[in-house]
C-alpha cells in the first residue's frame, strides 16, 4: 500500500484524475474517422490559443490591426504564470512577436498581449472568442481567458478543438507555417516549439498545438499530411508528453489507414466575420406559454447608418407638382391656380374657364410627357453660307479610363474557381447599390482562389465592406497595387 502511494506521487497531481478523450478526422472532408469521448467538456489548457491565434489572423485580415502594429504589454499580461515569453509591463512589441510565441513557445504573457491588443480587455476578448466558437459550430465550448489556464467555466470537447484546428488550417493557411517552426524568433529572443518531439517523430507532422495544465492532463491537436491525405487527431487528458505523443502517433496512422486516397476536397468556410465589440442579446418580446422567447443579436461593430444615395452632380431640381390633398375642396384648388395664373400671364377670357385651368395648371406643373410640336413646312433653314465663319477652339478630352477606381475588395478565398464565382454573382446581386460597374476577378492562390471585386473608388470600397460586414459577409479591401 505505501508503494502504491509513493507510485501515484510520482505522476503530477491532477493528472491520473484528467479524462482521456480523442478524435481523428479526415481533413479534405471533415469526416470522423474515430472518436471517443468527443463531446465530454473538459479543460482545454493552451489548445485555447488555437482560437486567440485564429482571432488574431482574422483580425489582420479585416483590418482592424497588423502584425507591425506595436503592442503596449500590461501588469496583466506581464503577470502571467509560464510558459511565458518574460514581456515586462510598459515594453512596446510588435504583434508578429506575440503571434510567433503563442504559437510555438506557447507563451501565456503572448498570448493575454493579443487578446487586450485586439479587444481592449482580456475578458471582452474572451467573449469575442466563445462568440466566434459559435460560429465555427464549436457548440460546447466556452472561453474565460486566452491563454487557457485553468478557469471555472473555461472548458471545450476534443470534437470542438478538432473543429477548431481544421478551420486553423484551412481559414488562414498563410499564416499556418508557425506552428511546424521547430524554433522562431518572438523579438526579444529566440524561442523553441512545444511541439517539437512530435514533429522530428512523425512523417508529415506539421502542427498544431500542445496544451498542459494539471486539471487538464496532456493534451495535442496535431496534423500530418502524406500524399494526397491529411488527418487531423486530438488528444485530451494524455499522462505524459512522451504517451500523449505516442497516443497521437496512433490515431493519425488510424486515420491514415481509413481516409480515402482521393477525395472531394470540402473547405470548412469561415464563419461571419465577428468584428470589435461584444454582443449584446436582446429579448423582443415576452414568450407566450409553451413557446420560446426570440432573440435578436446585434453587434456594435455592424453599421449603425445607412447612407442616403448622394443626388448626381449637376441634376437639375424637378419641378413642384400640383397635388390637391385628400379631402380638399377641388374648386378652391382651381381658384388659387386661376390666382396664380393670372399673375404670370395676361387675362384670359372669362368666357372659357376650361381652357384657363388648363393654361394655369400647365405653368405651375409641366406635364411630365411632352409631345415634340412637328416643325411647320414652311420653316426655312438658315444658309450655312450666310453665317460669318466663327473661329472654333480646340478642345482636347482626355477620359479616364479608372475614374479614380483603384481600389477592391476580397470575399474570401474558396476552394476552387467556380465556388469564388458564383460567390462573386451571389454577391453582386445582393449589394448591387455598390458594386454595381465593378470588375469580378477570381484569383489563383496556392492555397486556394480568392473573390474580388475591382475597379472600385476607396470609398465605394468601404462603404460595399461595412454593408457586406453587417450581413455577416467576411470582406476586406483590396488598395492600389
């Protein structure tokens, strides 16, 4: 009995009581291959900064900040317990610094940098980070930080993380190289990948992210590629390092052994793009007995104006009509058009009362259908010879061919030709107000096509973003290139 004690100590407390939990999926298509205990809620550790990464990629991508953009770090951030980078509260750094260290090093100072970056506080980016869990349809996941310390109410499933990793690979591939850097600079030091036991071990390892807290246990979400085939497979509540690989190690040859060589590759799509700002839910009504009260979501970040269409330069302003109100006496009508005729045109004879409303009515409102008078035939033209010769101007005119139209915006990048262009029509044909003239230009990517509209002024660019945005569609521009 005592040696059985002495046995349990030698393992990190917490760790024997972590439940075990994993998943491997076919990556082209999202199939499950095996699972089990995929939906039970259970601590996350730092797989949470797969979402804080994902929400920082997204965030470059819409603009609402760069990678050079320098980063006041705070006490908080400074305060965080390791695996940290050692930022020190006050220091300024720029964003691709934290980014490097949240991905490899799993730096939890990094990582609470991004998110008050970003959100302003770390608790308005964690609910940014549950909100966007949502839309990726990660249904049993809450955040309470972004570095994913152990917090009540902070918790996930291996199916959700799984979910998550795939969108980490196939939403932002360009940024999807940091997590196989075996080391990478993060600005004030060198720093070396949590993960790279794994990626020396395993043929076609690439990523993605390790994760260990005592409550948690070992946890991995790592992907590999051979051939044709990628797998991805999860891990929660691993003993060890060296089991939890080994462990990870069999589920992608499982996965392996039962994804198809060929498949229809099937993208994960982005969800709607989230933007700053919480979401606050708002009950319409009370519900009636027996029915369920509906819920509107309105976020602070969609457009809050809609811009009345400017009139065009130079337009004339239409005449006033005559409108005789409902109700209104029609004699009395008459009278003050009689009344207001008079004064812009001789007497008319009393005699013919008709035909002076009609003359009135023709002077205050001009019929809004004219019928040309046909040229009397005995109308004889001017001689072109009898005019005295008129020196004439050269006029030269130059017409640009842009307008000023420099300017794009992109919709997304989708996995083959056909799917960006019927996006492209899709969209065109529900924001024509401001894209109507603009140019739709598929453009081959390595990782995909892009949907772009061209030909644009920066504002009409900006304006076709944030009505794009409000109805959830992703969208950034595109400046002169």
């Amino acid at each position: 009995m005592i040696l059985l004690t002495g046995l349990i100590w030698l393992v990190p407390l917490g760790v024997l009581a972590a439940p075990y939990a994993a998943m491997v999926v076919d990556a082209r298509t999202g199939e499950v291959l095996h699972s089990e205990n995929a939906d039970t809620r259970l601590h996350p550790a730092s797989l949470t900064k797969m979402m804080t990464l994902y929400i920082a990629f997204e965030a470059v991508q819409n603009g609402e900040i760069s990678m050079d953009t320098l980063v006041t770090i705070s006490r908080n951030a400074a305060a965080e317990p390791p695996s940290k980078l050692g930022l020190r509260a006050g220091s300024k750094i720029k964003l691709r610094y934290l980014v490097r260290a949240a991905a490899v090093k799993s730096a939890n100072d990094a990582a609470t940098a991004i998110g008050e970056a970003i959100a302003g506080s770390e608790a308005a980016f964690a609910r940014r980070m549950t909100r966007t869990a949502k839309a990726l349809g990660m249904s049993r996941t809450t955040f309470k930080n972004a570095h994913g310390l152990t917090e009540n109410g902070h918790m996930s499933t291996a199916r959700d993380m799984t979910i998550l990793g795939r969108h980490v690979l196939y939403d932002y591939p360009q940024y999807y190289n940091l997590f196989s850097r075996r080391s990478t600079d993060a600005g004030i030091k060198a720093v070396n990948n949590t993960n790279r036991r794994l990626l020396a071990a395993y043929k076609g390892a690439d990523g993605i992210k390790t994760g260990y807290t005592r409550a948690a246990g070992f946890n991995l979400v790592a992907s590999a590629e051979r051939g044709q085939e990628r797998v991805i497979a999860t891990v929660f509540g691993g003993k060890s390092t060296a089991s939890r690989n080994a462990q990870v190690a069999k589920l992608l040859d499982l996965g392996f052994s039962k994804a198809p060589s060929r498949v229809a590759f099937r993208a994960p799509g982005r969800p709607p793009y989230q933007g700053k700002g919480d979401v606050v839910i708002a009950k319409t009504s009370d519900p009636m007995p027996g029915t369920r009260a509906k819920s509107v979501r309105v976020a602070s970040a969609a457009v809050t104006k809609s811009l009345r269409p400017q009139a065009r330069r130079g337009a004339e302003p239409l005449p006033e009509l005559l409108v005789a109100e409902v109700g209104q006496d029609i004699t009395a009508v008459l009278e003050s058009v009689q009344e207001v005729s008079a004064l812009a045109k001789p007497p008319v004879d009393a005699a013919q009362p008709a035909v002076a409303v009609a003359q009135a009515v023709t002077a205050v409102a001009p019929s809004r259908s004219v019928k040309p008078v046909r040229r009397p035939a005995e109308l004889v033209l001017a001689s072109v010879r009898a005019q005295e010769p008129v020196e004439e101007a050269e006029v030269v005119s130059r017409i640009s061919t842009s307008g000023g139209r420099h300017w794009g915006i992109n919709i997304g990048r989708y996995p083959s030709k056909y799917a960006a262009e019927k996006v492209l029509l899709k969209t065109a044909l529900a924001e024509m107000s401001t894209l109507d003239g603009s140019l739709r230009k598929v453009v081959n990517r390595k990782s995909g096509f892009d949907a772009n509209f061209m030909g644009l002024t920066r504002e009409t660019a900006d304006l076709a973003c944030r009505r794009l945005q409000a109805r959830q569609v992703t969208c950034f521009m595109i400046g002169p290139s």
